[in-house]
C-alpha cells in the first residue's frame, strides 16, 4: 500500500487502466500500478 510522499507509477489511461483491473466495464481512468522502492541516477 502506498503512503503519503510514496512515489508511485500511474497508469493515466482509461483502457489500460481497466486492463490492470481485469473488468472492462470499470468506470476508471488512471490506477496506481506500482511503487518506487529505489531511484538510481547515473551520472555521465
């Protein structure tokens, strides 16, 4: 479960988002598909 200040993916887009959810019919345009444990930033 996310928590406040969490930095989480959204899926933004009605269909996929009801793809994620497995009903086609959902009355949904966007949905958390996961969270960020860990960001790593190369520099160059």
């Amino acid at each position: 479960m996310a928590a406040p200040d969490d930095i989480v993916l959204v899926c933004r887009e009605g269909n996929g988002s009801r793809q994620v959810l497995g009903d086609s019919k959902a009355p949904v345009n966007a949905t958390i598909v996961g969270i960020v444990d860990q960001i790593d930033v190369e520099k160059q």
